[in-house]
C-alpha cells in the first residue's frame, strides 16, 4: 500500500509578526481618531466661526503690544547711552573685562552702533571693534591696570601687537589702544610715526565723563568714509 503524505500543519506567527501587526492597527486607530479630531475641530469652528476671529484679534494685539514694548527698548537704551559716563575711579575698579565692556558702551554712547565686544584667547590685538557714523572702522585695544596711574605704563611692546594686527587683520582705519594707567614716552612717538592713536588716563577721563565723542578728542583721525546727517 501506499502511504499518503502526511498534511503540514500550518506554521504558528511569530511574536515579531504579531507585534508588528498591533503597531500597525494602533497606529491606525491613531490616524483615524487624529483625523476625527481635525474634522470635528473644523466643523465646530465652521459653526463657531467668531471663536477664530477673536483668537486672530488676539494675535494681533499680542504682536501690536510685543512690537511697541521692543521699540520702547530700543528707545529708552538709546536714551541711556546717551546718557552714560564713567568717573576714573569707577574705571580702575573694573576688572579688565568689563572694562572692555565700558569701552565698547562709550563707543556706542557716540553713535557706534555695531560696537562690540571681542577681546578673549586669541583675539589678535582687538579687545573691541566698531564702525563711527561717518563709516570709520575702529579696532582698539584695552589695557586696564588695577591700580590707575600707579600701575605698570604701557610701552612700545603692546603698541607693535595693535600695529601687527589692526589693519592687517581687523581691517581698521582706526587703530586705537585705550588705558586708565600710564603710557611711556616711548610708546608714544612709536604710536605717532605708525599713525596709532593713545587713549591715556587723561584722555579716558575726559571722554568717559563727558559728551564728546572719541573722534573729536583725537587728533589726525582719518576722514570720514561716508557723509551724515551728522556732518
């Protein structure tokens, strides 16, 4: 006789193939309820069409109300750079970050708008740099001391740094170093002869405490590159 082939009883799913199949009909359902919702949320606000109009009013007040605070920000920082000054006591009790910040605030006071801070590791003779009104870029170089006038002077040395660097890398028209202490003799007839400007104790007293824009204290300042309502 001859035996029949016995049947193969059909193979069981595997757990991943039953996982799978109940992520897939979850994420159905998901799909389905999400889409309910948007239909139902549209046919609600298709019957309750002032609910949107008022959110939208909302928006706009909200977007009004930001775009005035923000101009009175601007405004009244305007006003208090205009109004800043620094006493040479205050400056010699700054640590010589934030006596970068101050010089940067001072350059802003007159107008400079883009003034910014950027002394730190590695930043090549510049401590801070901005453009005037009349399209002049700066490059200056801090050197605070803590003890004024009765620190170390600045010499010849930092001055070759901001001459190495201040056109050739920063592309300054104007390439100042600015310090609460001494400056020596020295360092002032090299700054002369490589057309550098000093900012010592005396001229900082004087531009800090007072109205005048930096330009106006300095002499053979380059000419303006671009003509102002200021001039």
């Amino acid at each position: 006789m001859t035996r029949r082939p016995a049947r193969r009883r059909p193979g069981r799913r595997s757990r991943r193939q039953q996982q799978a199949e109940a992520q897939l009909v979850g994420l159905v359902v998901a799909v389905a309820a999400v889409v309910s919702l948007v239909v139902a949320v549209v046919n609600w606000l298709l019957v309750h069409w002032w609910v949107l109009v008022v959110v939208m009013l909302f928006a706009v007040l909200a977007g009004v109300g930001w775009f005035y605070s923000r101009t009175q920000q601007v405004r009244w920082d305007a006003v208090r750079a205009q109004g800043l000054h620094y006493g040479l006591s205050q400056l010699d009790a700054l640590h010589h970050s934030r006596f970068e910040d101050a010089i940067r605030d001072l350059m802003r006071r007159d107008g400079c708008r883009d003034a910014a801070r950027v002394g730190g590791g590695g930043d090549l003779g510049a401590d801070v740099k901005a453009t005037d009104p009349y399209g002049r870029r700066w490059v200056i170089q801090c050197k605070h001391r803590r003890n004024g006038a009765r620190g170390s002077a600045v010499g010849t040395p930092d001055l070759q740094v901001l001459n190495g660097t201040a056109r050739q890398v920063h592309g300054a028209d104007v390439a100042v170093i600015v310090t609460n202490g001494r400056v020596t003799r020295l360092a002032v007839d090299f700054a002369k002869q490589q057309r550098l400007h000093v900012v010592d104790r005396e001229t900082l007293g004087v531009w800090a405490a007072g109205s005048r824009p930096l330009w106006e204290l300095l002499r053979a300042v380059p000419p303006p590159r671009r003509s102002t309502p200021l001039g």
